[in-house]
C-alpha cells in the first residue's frame, strides 16, 4: 500500500490527485463510450464480481497483509491494529491501521487499478493488485487516511473514499454538465472502487490513530448487520490457534484485535513476536519465536537460489500452470518452516505469509511458508506446478540440513522438535530422503528417534520400535531397565508417532517388534532378573510370556529363559533336559540330588520356589521349555552316558543314580510315566533286561 516514503506535499496537492483519479476516470469511460469499447464495464465486473467473490471471507485478512506490507522489509517492530467497532454508524464500523510507510502517490494509483500493483512480489505478500478490492464484500465506500511522511502525527496526506452512488452524478456534472443521464451511465458502467473522492473533515476515531502514531488507516462503514456479522467472523477465524497469523509477519512486531462497543473494550488482544536467534550459517537461519498464548516454535528460514526459482518460472510458464506475474520476479526467494519446541502441533498449515485454508495440505507437522503460487485469494496451493514443487524440496533441503547440524552436535534441538522437522507426509518422503544425501548424511544415519529408559539417547530409523507391552511383568519398562536400546520413548505423543511411521517406513521399519525380537528381548530381562527376582516375578514372567506367544514358540527355544535350582539360567535348546521339579510324596527321595557332574551338566531343573500355575506349566510343555520330571527319560539319559563311558568311577555314579531311581517306591519313581510316549515300564530292579545298563566290567 505504501510505494515509498512519499515526499512532503501540501495538502492540497493531495487532494487534487484524489480529485482528478476520479474525473479521470469518467473522461476515459466517455472517451471509450465513443471508441464503442466496453472496457469500463469489464472492469467493473472483475473488481465488483469476480474478485469480489474470490475473496469472499478474506477481507480483514488482505487489509492485515497490506499493513505489514506497508513497513520496511528490515523492519520487526512495525505495529498494526484491527478495530471493530459496532455501535458506530448505522451499522458498525471496521478499522485497520499500522505505523508503516504512508500512502504514496504510487500506492494511491495502484490502489486504484486492477491487477496492476506497485509491490515488488519477491518482498512482499500483496503484489496481485487486487487484495484490497475485497472490502466491497463488507462496505460500499471504504476510507482511507493516510500521513504525508512518517512520523507526521497527522493524517495530512491522502484522505479520501471510493465513490457512493450519489457521487457519479457530481462527476458526472463536472466531466460534461450538458449531459443528462451521464451520471447513471458512470454508476452502471464504472467500478466505484476506481473512483476517488477527497474526505476533509476526519472522524473522531481516526483522529485517534493519528495521536497513536498510526500513518494509514483504512476505515470499512459496514453495510447491514449481516456484514457486521460476517466481520466478527473474520476476526475469529484470524485469531485461529491452530494458524497464528502473526507468525511470518516479519516486519510487525505487535498486531492488536480490537472489537469495541460505546467506548469499552468487549475484547483486546495483542499479538507479540518474539524473537530469539538461535544459529545463523550459509544463508540458513534458526530461531525460536514465541507467539499468542506462549506457544514456541523453533523456525528454520533458508534463502533460495535465484537460479532456482528462475528455472520454476520459466519451466512453470511454458507449461502455463504458473501464474503470469512470476515473469517479473526477480532474485532469490525465502522457505520457512515452523514446528513446535514443545507438544505437537494437532495438524500443520501451509502459509503465504498469512495462514492459507487446512485444504492447502499439511507437508508436515508444523508450519510451512513460502511465496507460493496459489489461487487469487491465497487460500489453497495451485495444482502441483514446477514453482510450488521449487519452494517444498528447498524446504526438505533445509530441514535436511538442520537435521545434520543436530547430527554432528552443531545445533540441539528438543526430541519433538527434531521429529516434526523430519517427519513429512509420505508423498515427499523419497524427496526428503534425497536431501538427506545431498546435506551429507543418509537419512538411515540420522539418530531421530528417542528412546526409553535411562539417559538421552536417540537411535537410528531402522532401530526403533514401538512396544509398551501391556503385561505386568514383561513389558517396555522391563525391558528398557534390562538394557533393550531400541524402543521409543513413551514420552513421544501419538500424533508423532503416526507420522513417524511413514518415515521409518523408508527405512523398512513399521516399528513393530517382530517374534524373534521379542523373545531376545525377553531373555535380556531373563538374564537381567538372574540374582534379583523374586520366585513370584519369574511366575508372573512365564505367564506373560504364555500371553505373547501363545501357538508360535519357535523364537523362544533357544532363549536362555528358565530360572532354574542352579541359579543358572537354561534355554530349551536341545543341548540340556530342563525338567519341573519331581512330584513326589512327603519325605520320598529327590531322584534327582547329588548327580554326577556328567549328568548334571545334561539336566536343569526348573527352580521349586517358582509358583507356577496350571495354565502357565501347561504352556511350557507345549512349548516344549520345560517337561515334567521321568524316571524313564533319566534312565535314558544314563544309558547314553553309559554307552560313551570308559571311567569307572563315572560308571559308578551313573549306576548309583539308577538304582536310587528304581529303588524309589512306584509312585514317587514315574507318577507320570503314561506321558512318556514309547517309554516302557522297567523290570525290577532286581533283574537285568538284556542289553539295558550293562557294560563288562573292566578290571
């Protein structure tokens, strides 16, 4: 809206060009009228129709844009104020003012056109020339008043409305008096908002801008209630949580909201940037911004190569999906991305400059904002074009980039924070990981993901896996006390998770612990637990390992799992019998005591003080862990010692042991011999059965 710092002027030079923008405009309709052209008409139809409805609901939000704009390209403390006041006038009023640059003769022109705008569309957001048409959604005549320098303390530069309906007969008198009808015809056929009409006396409240230090104000008299509802409307949807809108404004450092009713504040609130530099590196920058409510993000700005952004255009117009005004860009551009130094954001947005509609897309979660090619009133992204396909992939090499400074411990920045830098949607991952390479690091190498359990420590994509293990004993908390490094902090919210699926996925990760996972994990516990749990945690232990692998028992076989007498811990590995402990009656022998090391070293014994259940030593039969104690398959396991003997005084032991075994009585030797599939009853003990536990004597 500004154009430059305009150069001290009378006032009535100003007026005279507020004067003669209007009659000018009724001499070119005449001058067309006679040539048979309809231009004017046209006109009027594009800026009262279709801009009009293009920008339907966007009006206080193109007024914002046009106020940051009016502030230096360095500036950050640029103020703004938005007031509604609705006891004012017929039915309410509506204000913007900001402290920027005052109106220039070249601003006041462009004001004026369609389409036709005096900004440089590289530094600022509004370089469409047709932003500010949108006020007719709510006001017929919008004022505007403006200083003639900065810092002026007076609204003694342009001052002037778009024409009323009234105001075509007046011009129309001045342009031909001889001409009746002729004002009717400018009414019809003239776009009001191209015809200007000097304000000399100021309202009150505008007069109050001016003692504040404001250097314009556009001020919006509403039409009917139904456009001061659509104005609350507005203002609500601007101070949307879940899109600050104060976020890229550069150059404001304080937006104000204001909705005031007969002198007392209904509802004021300001909206503070605050900026702390956190690193600034070969045209990257990071900061940490605090906005409303507190809410920090941590924003990576990265300047763009010309030649990029020269390439998009060309290749965009050639194409013709890119719009016509990127022909005069010239230069480098800008990509931001924000994400939160603290929670999740629920849904990320895409910005140009001010927040665009959640039909834009959500690349990531957090903020992302560039001078993106969009529709007219910057609500959504054009279809896919090489402008727009340009500014995301400089955005992934940027967080590509940030993400290898964290690396090399460079930059820190918080476990979340990291995450929703990386973490983008699914559609871009292959770019991401591109930039990844191009940055230096794979992003298989990058160490992104928390994990649980003492320490901060991050692990590589592939690693992590996302287990809580709802069992009582063995679950993610036991297994991360034991020392198992893979699995991911329960401090990382849902919403994160769920994106980082989609990334791990790159890396052929769904982050779900497979079996044989599983039961190494679960003999890191066993091995943990060894000298410090109790009979009742191991119980609990196998229990929920029943839960886990109910059919497939496969993966633990060889897992040293079984808490046995010994104090060791056994697998089921083939290589040893481990057995429950012998069923026997009060006072009977222990057929399994005093063993010879030979045998011994062939058998465990799950520990008696284990107070297993039912179900769970059903179980582990099944699973073939563990078998309930046999005198027969003992004996077996002697006779094969036996056959593969030479020393006599490990004969002796051996033979000892079988005949304690058979001298037991019937039901403490084999309670359970039915189970033995193929085990044949023993003679007595007395006999010898041919070929069984005999060996010559070696003298």
């Amino acid at each position: 809206m500004s154009g430059g710092v305009p150069e001290a002027e009378a006032i009535e030079s100003w007026r005279e060009l507020v004067v003669a923008q209007g009659l000018n405009q009724a001499r070119l309709y005449v001058a067309s009228r006679g040539l048979g052209q309809t231009d004017a008409r046209e006109l009027k139809g594009v800026a009262e129709g279709t801009v009009r409805k293009a920008y339907a609901g966007r009006t206080v939000i193109e007024l914002l844009q046009n106020a940051h704009d009016a502030h230096q390209a360095d500036r950050g403390d640029g103020r703004a104020e938005i007031l509604l006041r609705p006891g004012e006038g017929a039915h309410g009023v509506l204000y913007v003012a900001n402290d920027g640059y005052p109106l220039s003769p070249g601003g006041f022109h462009s004001m004026c056109r369609l389409g036709l705008s005096s900004k440089d569309p590289a530094t600022n957001i509004g370089h469409k020339g047709v932003g500010f048409k949108s006020v007719r959604q709510l006001c017929d005549a919008p004022e505007v008043y403006s200083a003639s320098r900065p810092g002026a303390g007076a609204f003694d530069g342009f001052c002037f409305r778009f024409a009323q309906p009234e105001d075509f007969d007046a011009i129309a008198r001045q342009v031909n008096p001889e001409e009746e009808g002729l004002g009717h015809e400018l009414r019809e056929n003239v776009s009001a908002l191209r015809v200007t009409v000097p304000v000399d006396e100021l309202p009150p409240q505008v007069e109050d801008f001016a003692t504040r230090g404001y250097s314009t104000v556009v001020r919006l008299p509403l039409r009917s209630p139904r456009e001061l509802g659509e104005a609350r409307r507005q203002i609500v949807q601007l101070q949307d949580p879940g899109a600050p809108f104060e976020l890229f404004l550069e150059r404001l450092g304080t937006v104000t909201v204001r909705v005031e009713d007969e002198g007392a504040d209904v509802d004021s609130r300001q909206y503070l940037r605050d900026v702390t530099a956190v690193l600034s590196r070969d045209g990257l920058r990071v900061e940490e911004i605090t906005v409303r409510g507190g809410l920090r993000l941590v924003v990576v700005t990265a300047d763009v190569d010309p030649a990029v952004l020269a390439e998009a255009a060309r290749e965009g117009l050639e194409e013709g999906t890119v719009d016509d005004a990127l022909e005069k860009w010239e230069g480098g551009g800008q990509v931001q991305i924000a994400v939160p130094d603290g929670p999740p954001l629920p849904a990320g947005r895409m910005y140009s400059f001010l927040p665009m509609t959640p039909e834009a897309g959500e690349p990531l979660g957090g903020y992302l904002n560039a001078p993106f090619d969009s529709d007219l009133a910057r609500r959504t992204l054009k279809a896919d074009n090489p402008w727009n396909r340009a500014l995301i992939s400089q955005a992934m090499d940027a967080c590509a980039r940030v993400a290898a400074l964290v690396r090399n411990k460079e930059l820190s920045l918080a476990d979340g924070t990291l995450l929703d830098l990386m973490c983008w949607q699914s559609s871009y991952l292959p770019r991401l990981a591109s930039a990844c390479e191009q940055a230096g690091v794979p992003l298989a190498e990058h160490a992104l993901v928390p994990t649980r359990g003492p320490g901060h420590r991050r692990i590589l994509l592939v690693l992590a896996k996302q287990w809580s293990g709802d069992s009582e004993y063995f679950n993610a908390d036991a297994a991360a006390a034991a020392g198992v490094a893979d699995l991911i902090d329960p401090a990382v919210e849902e919403v994160r998770i769920e994106r980082l699926k989609s990334l791990a996925l790159t890396c052929g990760n769904t982050l779900v612990p497979g079996a044989e996972l599983l039961a190494g994990w679960a003999q890191i516990v066993a091995r943990h637990w060894a000298r410090s749990a109790t009979p009742e945690q191991w119980a609990g232990f196998y229990g929920d390992l029943a839960v886990l692998f109910p059919v497939n028992h496969a993966p633990l076989l060889h897992q040293s799992l079984l808490i046995c007498a010994s104090g060791r811990l056994a697998a089921a590995d083939g290589r040893r019998q481990v057995f429950f402990p012998p069923r026997r009656a009060a006072g009977a022998e222990d057929p399994l005591g005093a063993l010879p090391p030979q045998l011994a070293a062939l058998i465990e014994v799950i520990d008696p003080k284990v107070p297993l259940s039912e179900t769970t030593r059903a179980w582990m039969i099944r699973a073939k862990l563990a078998r309930e104690y046999s005198s027969a398959t003992l004996l077996r396991i002697i006779a094969q010692l036996m056959v593969g003997s030479t020393e006599p005084q490990a004969l002796t032991g051996y033979l000892q042991v079988a005949l304690r075994i058979w001298r037991m009585r019937p039901a403490d030797r084999e309670p359970f011999a039915a189970q033995e599939s193929g085990a044949a009853r023993p003679h007595h003990p007395g006999r010898r059965r041919r070929g069984a536990l005999h060996r010559p004597h070696q003298a």
